[in-house]
C-alpha cells in the first residue's frame, strides 16, 4: 500500500484556511483508487526543527494507483485548492505504507522465543 502524505506548516490565519479545508477535502476525495485517508492535527513538536501544524494521508492501493491518482483531473484539482490554501507552506512525500497489529507482532515474538528455547534443549 502507498499513501501520499501532505505535511502542512502552521498557517497566518488558521481559522481562513480551516475555513477552505473542506475544499480541498471534497477535491481529493473524489481521486481514483483512494482507499482511506486520515488527518492528523500535531499539538507539539518533541525533537527536531520541522514545525507542521497538520499531516493528511491518502492511501493508495500501490505507488501506480496513488501517481494515477494525482495526475487526475481531480487530484490536479485537489493539488491547487492545496497550494492555494497553504500559500506553499505544505511538503508532499509518498511512502509506502505497511502496519501490523501489536498482538500479532507478539505472537512472532513469543514463537522465536520457543524456537530458541527448543533449540537450546536439543543442544
């Protein structure tokens, strides 16, 4: 899976910009192949110096569909309702995208720990 995530600087008039949001959210909903998306609003930054006030993401079946989905009418909408509403204050990155559920991962964990405890006893 892929997703395009959109890194939104803090804005001069917050309150303008949540405004036209709904917009841009509208435009880019109508994208081909978007499975989901999510929004993130940042409320304090703990290391580092890039300062973002939002992270949007929109998922993608694979890197194919999500370069499809902004070369669309409706993603090149989407892009310039984007642009318009940040002033440029947004950075655009695609990441693949992979997850798993926390008991899942212990499960693996557990299994290797009985693989080497039946290895340590056939030794």
């Amino acid at each position: 899976m892929y997703k395009l995530v959109i890194l939104i600087e803090p804005q001069v008039d917050i309150l303008a910009f949540e405004k036209v949001w709904p917009e841009f959210l509208r435009r880019a909903e109508k994208m081909p192949g978007l499975i989901r998306e999510s929004t993130s609003h940042v409320d304090r930054l703990l290391h580092g110096k890039y300062h973002i006030s939002m992270m949007h993401e929109l998922y993608f079946e694979s890197l194919e569909a999500a370069n499809a989905a902004i070369a669309s009418p409706e993603g090149q909408e989407a892009g310039k309702v984007l642009q318009i509403i940040t002033a440029g204050k947004v950075t655009l990155l695609f990441a693949e995208h992979q997850e798993d559920e926390l008991n899942n991962i212990q499960q693996h964990q557990n299994q290797e720990k009985e693989d080497a405890q039946n290895a340590d006893g056939e030794a």
